[in-house]
C-alpha cells in the first residue's frame, strides 16, 4: 500500500526533475511514511510513498523486471500474487522480491497491457516500458484505489490524490461548473470527472496506454460486471455458494506480513466478514445520541464471535478535526460519514496496519432502503392522483422533521422528495439534493448559462449499460458504479489513508461481484425486505437479533450539529458577503435554506454540508497557489 505519483515528458516539452517529484511524492507522505522511492528516465518520472505490509524489507519500489526495462509503481495489493509468481515463474520469468508488486511487471511481460485481467486485488498502477516507449495507468475492477490524471500537449501527470498532480506546478486549477453542479446534486462528483477542468479520474476497471513518441489519452475499459443471466437455485444451495465465496475472499484478502484487524459496526455486512475471519481484533465508533449509537450490537457480535474487539465514543468536539479531515478530501465528497471513518481508522491504527470492512455488501446484495422505496413508489402511484397530490403529500411537507436519526415522518418526508425528481432515475431519485427547481435559485445567473448539461446524465448512461441486466441488478449497477465508487470507497480510501491504515474490502473481490450478480432478485429485495440471502447467510453464525433488525448506517447526527457546534463554521463558511463575492450562488437562496434549517421547519443538512465541504475545497485548493502538506499531525519521517 502505498502513494504513487509520476510524470511523463513527451517530445520537447521540459522534462521532470527529481526536486519536482520530491515535492510530488511530500504530498503523499501520509499514504506511505516507511519509504520513498524515486525514479527518473527517458522523460519518464516514476514516485511512490511506501506502506510496508508485505515484504518488508524487500518490496521497495519501482520494481523492475529482470533486464530493467519495465518498471511500476503501484498502490494497493495482489492477493493472488502467490498464484500468479507460480505460473509466471513456470514460463521462465525470474523474480528477484518476495513482494506482490513484481507480479505486475512479469504479468505485463507475459500478457502486455492486457495484464489487469489476471490480477486479484485493489490498485492502481504506473508501468512504464522504455523499450517500446510505452506508459501505463490502470486501476483496479471496482475502483477501490484512487488514481487521477491531467494531460495537456506537453506532459501527463498523475497521481493517488490530485494534490500530488497540483504539486508538480505543472496544472492549471480552474473550476469545472458542470462537476459542481453534480456534486452539490450527488454529493460527489460522478465518472471522469473532477472539480478541476484540468484533472480527471481514471474510472474503475480501466486502463490508459500511451505512446510517448505520439500521445494521445484514451482510456478504455478492460472489465465490467458480466452478465451471464440469473442462476436457478434453492435459497439454502445459493447461500452456501455465497458463504464460500465470501470465505474464499476474506482468507484471500488476510495476507499481510504486518498486524490486521476489521472494522465492527455491527451490522450485516462487516459482522459476517469478523465471522469469516476467525479470531481477529475489531474496531467501533457510536455516539452519544442513542439514535445514531449502534455500539451495543457491535459488543453483542463481538462477544458472540469471542472477538478481541475495541471501541469509542464519538464527542461532538469533532468539528475540531473538519480543517484536517478537508486535506484530505482534494477530490470533495458531501458524505458526513468521513469523521466516523476516520475516528474509526484512527482508533485501528493504534493497534494494527491492515483492516477489513464490509463496504460493497449494501450494493452487491440489496441492502439500501432506496432499493425498497422504488418499490413503494410504484405502487404509490396507484392511488388516485388526487389523494396523493392534494391530501397526503402537502400533509407530509407540512411535518417538521425529527432530531432523530430516521422514524416515520423523516421516512415519509425523505419518500416524498424523492418523488420529486424524475422517474427514470428509479432508485437514484433518494439521492438526489439539488432538484432542477432548486438549481434554478441556486446558482447566479452566469453560473447556470455554463452548465450545460443535467446533473443525472450519468444515472441515465449506467441504466443504458446495464440494460441487459434483472431490474434489482440494473440498481444494483448503478450504485457499483457510481455511489460505491464515487463516494463510499473515496471515503473509505481518504480517511483511512490519513492515518496510515490499508482498509481493504473482501465483498469486492471481482469472484464475489460476479457472483452476486447471478443471484435472483427475490433473493435480494422483496418487499419491505433487504439483503436477503446474505441475512440468511448471517444468521448461521450471528445472533439472530442482530441481523433481523433495522438497518441504521454509518451517519452522524449532523442535522442536528449545524445547530449547535457547527454553526460556527457554517456561518463563516457560507457568510452571504463571502458567497456574494464568489459570483457562484445566490447568496439569498443559501440564507434561506440556513434559516429554514436553523428553525427546525426543513432538514438541509445534505446540501448546507455539501456548500461548506466545497468552500473549504475552494479556499484550500482552488484559490490557493501554494503547495498543500500533510498536517503536522500526520506527517512522519521516512
């Protein structure tokens, strides 16, 4: 695990030096405080800031092949390197590390640029070929390791966060207005997309090969989900595929040569990896609000499992940490979330290197309530448009939205904005904060003659490429491709990074997606029910009560913390004068949207959140000219 970060020169353009890629790499010193490596030839600058987990001693990077004609520099792990180096080493390449990242070159050799095919695990790779003159960027099946670009005429520059490709001084930091307007709609920006007009992302299970001499940067796809139709099968026969499966993927995924644990909420999905795991060490975060605090059935799953198992309790002096946590988050995301992530991650740190987490359950089996509200929604629509336009719906607006963390009237008020926004997003529609009415007094009149596109021309691209996919699954899709990518695994990524923590994510093992895409919709969501089969899957080994209950999630109470130790910030943040001054917003929409909060008459946690996360993203990285460090905090000698 580690930062990766480069520089390719083409023909007449200034060429990297190693000063420069030092200050590329000093960005990324969180990601790997054991060791830096540094390389540069042929125009070509290859970084990296090492996370020792496996080979300790020998896994140094960039990993050459054996005439030093290809080399990488990688971020994340093979875990079925072991396989790989067998079959590699049968057809005459020689390795000369114990390490997982001399697969890469070898596989390379042995497949070329199709070699992302034969790997098992999370990453994203540099690979440069000297011989042919060659540059490869690649990232992993499901985007689980970040890896973002910017190419002009003259250079292509990358990087494991986008503050490595700004520290080259090389990149112009100019807004993308259409990629605000989808992040203050989504809360995060969706596919290639930055805030930066100048940087883009390398999407999940693609790969970019340029030719140096003749540049030109196309990426393509080399994997997405097969489809290869439901698979018939009795309810008790599915759940043992799924079971070994997902015991096949955690085991594959305890390789390390350094301590590892897991995360713990108590829930489905991170309780039945602690189960598949064995005896292990385990982590939890709550809250003193009893609504958002889940740390009882964490205890209880412990205990049951005989787990060595660790927890905190979240203190609302965490608005001290919102300044830190926003380095972090050079590519923004609205999801309140990150302060439990990190809290989380940070409390692991103290005890181990590596942790597990459940993350992909919810999408690979159907376990949002967006998936069961869809639903609802069509049979909603058969009562009779006047009940729904003039009786129930004005009811519901008129309701004052609870302080607790869900109940029947945040539910009914969240199912009814929903049904605000246009059908065909289906179950994308609860995802939606920035409804076309709302954008329309949002954004100053300048801003809007600039975005020229709908915010959801995204959802509507991944329902065209899963059309041949059931119904569920073609959900299901979505959010693999968007909301898990886009938002959760960045999350995930970012805060766990920021101490120096791998997190890694067994339910995406490319077995287990394609696995999980096989298996019939009623066994995934069925009325009112979710995640089905993996709760039957769960029951064999948990406490029943524990995973027959309501699903919670891993929120905050945020809505109810702008009113009290984050309305300082909020009003700085969005302080009318500042935004007036901006040209972006309509500073009288935001005041209003403020005042309605405050009151307690609407909940606009999402899009307040959002507002601030972008102004602070603004000031740090957009206005700012200057070089962005780690916090002292964080920093570490190599």
């Amino acid at each position: 695990m580690c930062g990766i970060t480069g520089v390719a020169a083409f023909p007449g353009a200034p060429l990297p030096t190693r000063e420069q890629l030092q200050r590329m790499c000093a960005t990324l010193i969180h990601r790997g405080p054991d060791a830096e490596g540094l390389d540069i030839r042929q125009g070509v600058a290859l970084g990296m800031r090492r996370l020792s987990i496996i080979d300790l001693a020998g896994g140094s990077q960039p990993i050459f092949n054996e005439d030093r004609t290809v080399r990488t520099v990688f971020n994340g792990e093979i875990y079925n390197f072991r396989e790989l180096r067998r079959e590699l080493e049968g057809r005459g390449h020689c390795f000369k590390t114990r390490s997982d990242t001399e697969v890469i070159v070898h596989s390379y050799e042995e497949y070329g640029a199709d070699f992302p095919r034969v790997l098992n695990g999370m990453f994203a790779i540099a690979l440069h070929d000297e011989r042919k003159q060659t540059l490869c960027l690649v990232r992993d099946h499901l985007g689980i390791k970040p890896l973002y670009f910017a190419f002009n005429r003259q250079h292509l520059i990358w990087g494991s966060e986008i503050k490595a490709i700004l520290a080259s001084g090389w990149v112009e930091r100019t807004l993308d207005l259409q990629a605000l307007g989808e992040f203050l709609t989504w809360e995060y920006v969706p596919g290639r997309a930055t805030l930066l007009k100048t940087v883009r992302k390398l999407e999940p299970g693609s790969l970019v090969e340029i030719n140096l001499r003749a540049p030109r940067c196309e990426p393509r796809f080399y994997w997405d989900i097969p489809w290869t139709g439901e698979k018939r099968m009795k309810a008790g026969a599915w759940a043992d595929r799924v079971e070994q499966q997902l015991r096949v993927s955690v085991q594959r995924q305890m390789i390390s040569d350094v301590p590892l644990g897991a995360f713990l909420s108590g829930g489905v999905d991170s309780s039945l990896v602690a189960a598949c795991m064995g005896r292990s060490q385990t982590f939890s975060i709550g809250f003193d609000d009893p609504s958002y605090n889940e740390l009882g059935w964490a205890r209880k799953v412990a205990d049951h499992l005989g787990l060595d198992h660790r927890e905190e309790i979240i203190q609302p002096q965490v608005v001290d940490l919102f300044d830190q946590l926003m380095f972090f988050l050079d590519d923004p995301i609205g999801d309140f979330s990150i302060f439990s992530t990190y809290l989380v991650s940070r409390l692991a740190r103290k005890q181990v290197t590596v942790a597990l987490s459940g993350d992909g359950g919810d999408e690979l089996f159907g376990g949002y309530e967006t998936y069961v509200a869809d639903q609802l929604a069509r049979q909603y629509r058969k009562l009779p448009s006047l009940i729904r336009g003039k009786v129930l719906e004005p009811f519901i607006r008129t309701l004052k939205p609870r302080s607790a963390k869900k109940g029947l009237v945040n539910l009914a008020k969240r199912f009814v904005e929903g049904l605000d926004h246009p059908d065909s997003l289906g179950h994308a529609r609860w995802r939606f904060f920035l409804g076309e009415e709302l954008r329309k007094e949002f954004f100053t009149e300048e801003v809007r003659a600039q975005i020229d596109g709908p915010a959801d021309a995204h959802i509507a691209d991944l329902f065209r490429r899963a059309q041949a996919h059931t119904p569920l699954n073609r959900s299901l899709y979505v959010d693999l491709k968007s909301y898990l990518s886009d938002n959760i695994l960045v999350k995930v990524d970012r805060m766990s990074m920021a101490v120096s923590l791998e997190a890694r994510v067994p339910y995406l093992d490319p077995e287990m997606v394609e696995l999980a895409f096989q298996i019939p919709d009623e066994l995934k969501v069925k009325s009112r029910e979710t995640k089905i089969l993996l709760k039957k899957v769960a029951a064999r080994h948990l406490p029943r009560e524990c995973v027959y209950r309501p699903k919670e999630g891993f929120s905050i109470p945020i809505k109810n913390w702008l009113n009290t130790q984050f309305r300082p910030l909020l009003e700085e943040l969005l302080d009318p004068g500042v935004i007036k001054a901006e040209g972006i917003f309509q500073p009288e929409t935001i005041q209003s949207l403020k005042e309605e909060h405050q009151s307690g008459r609407a909940n606009h946690s999402h899009i307040l959140w959002s507002l601030m996360v972008f102004e602070s993203w603004r000031r740090k990285w957009l206005s700012g000219g200057e070089i962005m460090l780690p916090p002292a905090s964080v920093r570490k000698e190599s």
